[in-house]
C-alpha cells in the first residue's frame, strides 16, 4: 500500500485497516514464536505500515485541533 493511498483513506478506513494489521501481525508473531513463519519479512512490512497509518491519523488530529 503506497502512502499516497493511506492518505486518500478516511479516517475509519484507517482505524479499520490499522486494527487489521495488527491482527495479522499477532498471527505472524505467534507463527515465528512456533517457528513455522515463511515470510519473515511480512513483519517488518506490517509494522511499517501501521506506522504510516498511525502518521496520517496524528496528522489528521493535529489539524483538526488547530481549526
């Protein structure tokens, strides 16, 4: 997912998609934990992600605080 994408997303859509990334980041922690992950790399990529989306919706905060 581009970050151009996550800022066209509302702000449900956000809160939606980052509760979903985080589930599916628990699932791939407790596969590694297990040793039956295959993409370790999916987890770096999760977290990635939900730190963008975490950076528009304080973005989004930030201005509706000023105005």
């Amino acid at each position: 997912m581009k970050f151009k994408e996550i800022q066209e997303m509302s702000s449900d859509e956000l809160t939606t998609k980052k509760r979903d990334l985080r589930q599916e980041s628990l699932h791939l922690r407790l596969q590694q934990q297990s040793g039956q992950l295959e993409q370790p790399s999916r987890l770096r990529l999760l977290r990635r992600q939900v730190a963008q989306l975490d950076t528009v919706l304080s973005q989004r905060a930030k201005k509706m605080e000023t105005k």
